[in-house]
C-alpha cells in the first residue's frame, strides 16, 4: 500500500503535467486559428487555378507537356508516394494514421515498384526503415510554411516524372475538416488530370482567346500548379496538426483532472485509516494502562 507521502508526490506530478498538457492545448489553440485562416485563403486560389488549367489543358495535345502523359504504366507502374506527417506528437492518431493509409498503399500494391517521400520527422523515423527506397525526405518544416518549402518538396517528383523514372505521383496527408475531425487524403499529382464536368453543369461552351498560346501558358503555369497543390496540402497539413493536438491535449487535461480527483479521494482514505489506526492506538494504550 503507497505511503501518504507517496501519493502526494504522484498528485503533484500529475497537477504538473495538467499544467503543461492545458499549454500545449491553449497554444495549439492559438497556432490553428492562424493555420486555419491560411488554408481557407489558400483553396479558392488552387481551386480555380486548376480549373483554368484544366479548360486549357482540354483545348491542347496531351503530348504538349510532359506532366500531362498519361502513360501506360501510370495504374500499374513505378509511383512516387510523398507522405505528409508532422515533426512532432501528442498530436493523437494524426501521424499513425498517415502511416496506416502508406502501409495499406504498399500492400495493396505489392507488384508496383514504389518510392517515397517522406515529409515530417514522424514519416521518417517510421517509414525510412521499412525497406521501401525513400527518394528524399524532408524535416523541420517552418512554423509559416512558403512557397519555398512546397518547391523544395515538388521538384524531384516533377523531375522523376519528365525524366520517367516514375508514372505518377501521389500525395498522402490528413485534409482539414474541422477542428474535431481530420481526413486523411490520397490524392494524384502527377499526371496532371483535368477535373471532371460536374454532373447536370454539361460541356464548357465558352470560349477563351490566350495570348500568348495554350501551350506557352501550360509550359509556364503547370509546374507552379503542382507546386501550388503541395502547398496546399503542407498548409492542410499543418492545419490538421494543430487541431488534432488541440484535441489531444484538451482530452489529456480532463483525464489528468480525473486522475487527481482519484487519486485525492484515496490519499484521503489513506489519511482517514491513519488516522482511525491512531485512535485506536492510544484508546488500547489507555485501556492497558
């Protein structure tokens, strides 16, 4: 049975670790609503980017530019996998669920040659040691991520892809919902592949004079498109990331919150048995005396 004194210290280090858990959720707090406000600004931009390259790209040659080839091996062939996590936990299911959705990928795809890359220190650290090839990796992203970062991520997959050393590329990353609900996403990046007409809009009848030619503008914009798609994934990313450790912690800081009230309720019965034992003691010493 722990001693008083050992039950007062174990209260005290979990006050202290509520203390810091209650930080860290106020904190992530904080980060989110900054997170938050650069994805809503960053999707009306990607999506209407990709709608423009889209009505492009169906006015040209697929074979005008190389990240528009749609190969023959593109469902079957080499593929490069870029699986965004974070750089760090308490963050809940958030990074193992990235892992999972890789590792369903990989067995699913057991005779498709497969590369990845790997973006956070938690892919990494997991993945880099599983005997998959890891084309390159990519930790301690900024606490504001650029353009740079997004850069730096997509220019060896667009290069593998023109050069064919893979058939398309992939991205894997949790997409954020909400501040309770995160969705991990497995999206094509290359080859580049015009959206769909929704169903009941019918064709695009309009027309469109460019200056200079389609091809010029997809040979100028289409790599800054793909670029642009990481970005915007690192910034749901992020995003996700600082609403699952919101979570996380706010549920650590509760069950702390029990865990003391437990705990105080047992060193109290501690207490009070210590006491009745004394009583006891001292009525039985009188008695004999």
């Amino acid at each position: 049975m722990p001693s008083l004194i050992d039950m007062r210290r174990r209260i005290r280090a979990v006050k202290s670790t509520q203390q810091i858990t209650k930080a860290m959720k106020m904190v992530a707090a904080s980060k989110l609503r900054r997170a938050q406000e650069r994805v809503i600004a960053t999707r009306p931009f990607a999506g209407q980017a990709r709608q423009v390259l889209a009505s492009i790209a169906s006015r040209v040659d697929p074979a005008a530019h190389p990240l528009l080839a749609r190969r023959a091996g593109t469902e079957t062939g080499a593929t490069l996998l870029i699986a965004i996590s974070a750089d760090r936990g308490l963050c809940g299911s958030f990074n193992t669920n990235v892992i999972k959705t890789v590792g369903s990928v990989l067995r699913e795809n057991t005779e498709r040659p497969i590369s990845l890359g790997l973006v956070g220190r938690k892919s990494r650290d997991f993945l880099g040691r599983r005997g998959v090839p890891v084309r390159f990796d990519y930790v301690n992203l900024p606490k504001v991520i650029t353009y740079a970062e997004a850069e730096a991520i997509a220019n060896p997959a667009v290069s593998d892809f023109i050069e064919g050393k893979v058939d398309s590329v992939h991205l894997i990353y949790n997409e954020f919902k909400s501040v309770i609900a995160q969705k991990v996403v497995v999206e094509q990046l290359l080859p580049f592949v015009p959206e769909p007409v929704a169903e009941g809009q019918g064709p695009r009848t309009a027309e469109y004079l460019f200056e200079p030619s389609p091809e010029r503008i997809l040979d100028v914009l289409l790599q800054r498109l793909v670029v642009a798609q990481v970005l915007r994934a690192l910034l749901e990313s992020n995003a996700a990331f600082f609403a699952a450790q919101m979570t996380a912690m706010d549920a650590a800081t509760r069950n702390s919150r029990e865990m003391m009230d437990s705990l105080t309720l047992y060193m109290n019965k501690l207490r009070q048995a210590a006491i009745t034992r004394e009583i006891i003691e001292v009525v039985s010493g009188s008695q004999v005396s």
